[in-house]
C-alpha cells in the first residue's frame, strides 16, 4: 500500500469513527510543533555523547550543530536536561519561533 493510499484509508476510517483526518487537524493548527511533548519526556543521545531534543531531529534540518542540546563528555545528562539550552529549547517549542526542525517536524506522528 502507498503511503498516501494509507493517509486516505485512515482519515476515511476516522471520519466513519467521527474523528477528524490527522492532515486536516494539523492543517487548522498554526502552530502544530507547539503539541510536541518529546523535550519534556524524552532526549536521543547520539553514539558520540551529543544531547538532541528527539530521534527526529538529525534527519528533520541540515543543522545539526544547531539541534545539539548538550554533549555528555562535558556535563551530566542532569545538568543538561534541566539546563538552560534545553530550557530555552522547550520555551521556544511553545512559542511562534521553534527551531526550524520543529517547524518543519511530522508532528502528527512524532508526538
């Protein structure tokens, strides 16, 4: 089955369980990074020590220096977690200006 095939099969399927289509959902939300819950739950560490906001992230911009959160060779995911890079990260995810990884997330399916 194609992907688009699948999105049209799954939105038909909602609408008979009177749910609203995922593309329609997200197409009415001007700020649909902002339901992203992931800096608050989760992080990915990469093989090298580096702290990103997700798994996505990597693949999602071409600044990948730019999504780095921290690095564990450095300090301790604690320190990180609760710093004021990742802080700053979170506020933005909340605001009209997130990262252009998250502006540009599948957030439909990476919530």
């Amino acid at each position: 089955m194609r992907p688009h095939s699948l999105t049209k099969g799954t939105n038909r399927l909602g609408e008979r369980l009177g749910l609203l289509g995922l593309d329609r959902l997200l197409a009415d939300d001007p700020r649909p990074w902002s339901r992203c819950r992931r800096p608050w739950t989760s992080s990915y560490v990469t093989a090298h020590g580096k702290v990103l906001p997700c798994c996505i992230a990597p693949f999602a911009h071409q600044d990948f220096q730019g999504m780095v959160l921290g690095d564990l060779k450095e300090h301790s995911l604690d320190e990180i977690w609760n710093g004021e890079t990742y802080q700053h990260f979170r506020e933005r995810l909340q605001g009209d200006d997130p990262h252009p990884c998250c502006r540009t997330c599948g957030v439909g399916w990476s919530l």
